[in-house]
C-alpha cells in the first residue's frame, strides 16, 4: 500500500509541474518584428510637354552632279577625292588646244573682217560725194551703202563666235560650282567627255544638313497647329549607331498644305553643321524628338516605382496608417528617369519610391520621407537652353 501511495504522490507532482510549466510558456509575450523602414514621397505635380518620334534620312541643301560643258580628253585632275573643296576651285582640265586654235582661228577672221569694213565704209563715203555731184548713179551709192552695212554685221558675227569660242575654252577648266565635298573621280585622265552627257563627280554641301519628315494631321492639329516656318522649334536628332550624341536643331519649313493622299504633312528640320564638327552627313538614317507647343501638368513618378503584373502596370501607394496599398495606373511618357502617369493616381498620393522590390500590398511600414528631384530633367523646352536639352532627355 505504501508503494502505491508513493507513486500516486509522483504522478500527482508531474503533473502540477506540467501545468505549472504550460502555463509560464502561455505568460511570456510573442516576439514582433518592427515595421520595414522604406523610402516614400510625395508625387510630383509639374508643368510637361509631350514629345514625339520621327525618323528619316539627312538631306544636303545642295547637290551638284558634275559635267563638262565642252566635249574632249581629261588632261588632268586637281583635286584630292573626298575632300572640302571650295566654289571655283579648277577640278579637271579638258585639252585646251582644240578650242584654243578655234578662237585663234576666229581673232584673225575679225581682223580680216575689220579691215574689209573699213574698205566698205570709205568706198560708201566716195559713193555719198559723187552722188552729190550725180557722177555716179544713185544704184551705185545705195549699193556701196549696202555692201558698209553687210560687213558691219558680218563682223558682229565674228565677234558673237569669238564670245563662244572663248566661253568653250575656259569652259575646258571644270570649276566647283558650290563649297562642299567631293566624291571620287568617275573618269580618269585621258578618257573622252562628252558635253552635259558625262558624269565627272559629284559634290554635297556639307554646311548644313536638312531632315525632311511628315506628322499626321491629327498630331499637328492638336500639337503643333502654332508652328510656322518663322517660329523657331527646337529638334533633337541622333544617328544610328550612336545614340549617345546627340545634335540639335530647328524646324524651318512647314509646307503649304496637307497631303490628302496620306493624311500627312511635310516639315524640315535644319541642323548647323558647322556646331556639329561636320558629323553629319546626307544620307544617314536619323531619329528626331520635338516637344509639343502645349505645355499641361500632369504626375510624375519615378520609373522605378512602377511594377508590372501580367498585363497590367501599378504603384504601391502609402495609406494613412502607414499600409502599403496596390494602385493599378496608366504610364505614358518619359522624362529622364521619371515617368508620366495619365489614370490611377492623385497630385495628394503618396507612393514607394522604389516600387515592389521589398514590400508587398497589405504591408505595414515605417516610412522614410524624401523629395523627388526633378530640377536636372527637361520637362518643358526652353529656346535658350535648348543646347542642353539632350543631356537630360
């Protein structure tokens, strides 16, 4: 009985101390974590213009594709291919010899015509005396009078052929018409030209550049309907392969009407060449950006702040109490780093900087309050800082 009693006491004190032990782990308090510090500001509410693309091939002002005036042999070349040569500056010579000898030819005919001239005019001035006298028949004094006039035209003749001949041969020294570069030579020394058929060279104008392109109507009519060609636009334009320089220029040329066919019209852009280190060069595939004339506000956001998820793009918004909130938007626009947002938030709102990257809707947070900078990016187009425009677009 004893044993019994013993081991009915131990069970008893297991027990008790189970409880007891069951009941301490139910006192002590859960441990919690502390709300994850995260970067949140204010949207931005800031005065933009819209941009737009357009791409198109750079043409040169003025393009000459050079001919001989005269027909003959090349006797020589005098400039290097492919480098700036200067209006009037002789680029091939053509055998002057022909013509030469012709204008020789002519110069002595005059001579000869001059001399036969002044016979005829002395022998009308004999004829006038005598017919005063009736010595001779007036048949006489008007065909003397006749013969006088026939070798001045005659002469004139001469004279109108020399003008020609000398014509041809400084036409035989081929001159650049306009200050540009030249492409290589087609005929080479010693090969027959023939007059306004063969093709020596060509040149480009290398001053300027022209970018010609089409807006459709309903983009002009609703942001460009103030430019004309007296109102300075400013243009950005980048090449292919390198769209880390860019160049900048004006639209110049807005043309008269819209074409009916394709809903478009025709604007050019001009770009200084000369600022440009001569980088451009007709032909070349180009990208151009112009702003709008229409300046709206609109919110601004860091591009990093919007997530994606599947079809749709949201911003996690801060509410009152500091929970994190999902808010689907609409994006348009590019500026720099910040991206403009037409649809889902409001001028008051005030999201995650750094978007979805660690925290999640539903989420309770410690916010860290920060300002977004936007004094470095373009948001509007000033005509006097228009130079700087390409470093913070």
């Amino acid at each position: 009985m004893k044993k019994l009693h013993l081991l009915a006491s131990v069970t008893a004190m297991l027990a008790v101390l189970t409880l007891a032990g069951c009941n301490s782990q139910e006192a002590e308090p859960q441990m919690q974590m502390p709300p994850l510090p995260i970067d949140v500001a204010q949207v931005a509410f800031q005065e933009v213009q819209s941009w737009h693309t357009y791409t198109t091939r750079l043409e040169t002002p003025q393009r000459v594709i050079l001919m001989p005036r005269v027909s003959g042999v090349v006797e020589s070349i005098a400039f290097t291919e492919g480098q700036t040569v200067q209006q009037g500056d002789a680029l091939f010579q053509i055998d002057p010899r022909p013509f030469q000898a012709v204008v020789d030819r002519l110069r002595a005919q005059i001579l000869a015509g001059e001399a036969a001239l002044e016979e005829a005019i002395n022998r009308e001035k004999r004829a006038l005396n005598l017919g005063k006298s009736s010595a001779i028949s007036i048949e006489q004094v008007e065909s003397r009078s006749a013969d006088s006039k026939q070798r001045k035209a005659e002469l004139l003749a001469l004279k109108a052929q020399l003008d020609s001949a000398l014509l041809d041969l400084e036409f035989t020294s081929v001159k650049s018409p306009i200050t540009g570069v030249i492409s290589r030579a087609e005929i080479t020394e010693g090969n027959n030209v023939i007059a306004n058929q063969s093709v020596l060279t060509n040149i480009v104008s290398n001053d300027e550049m022209y970018a010609y392109f089409d807006i459709d109507e309903r983009t002009w009519n609703s942001d460009f309907a103030k430019v004309t060609s007296n109102t300075p636009l400013p243009v950005t334009l980048t090449l292919a392969g390198n769209t880390k320089r860019q160049y900048q220029g004006n639209i110049d040329f807005v043309d008269n009407a819209v074409n009916a066919s394709t809903g478009t019209i025709r604007v050019r852009a001009t770009f200084d060449n000369h600022t440009q280190e001569r980088a451009l060069k007709a032909g070349s595939f180009a990208r151009l950006k112009l702003a709008s004339t229409d300046i709206e506000k609109h919110i601004l956001v860091p591009d990093r702040a919007i997530g994606t998820d599947l079809k749709n793009r949201f911003v996690l918004t801060i509410g009152e109490d500091n929970t994190v909130q999902y808010r689907q938007v609409t994006a348009g626009e590019r500026y720099g780093q910040y991206r403009v947002i037409t649809d889902g938030l409001n001028p008051e709102d005030n999201i995650a900087v750094n978007g979805p990257a660690k925290v999640f809707p539903g989420m309770v947070i410690s916010p860290r309050n920060v300002t977004l900078d936007l004094s470095a990016v373009a948001l509007t187009v000033d005509p006097a800082t228009a130079d700087t425009l390409a470093a913070v677009r």
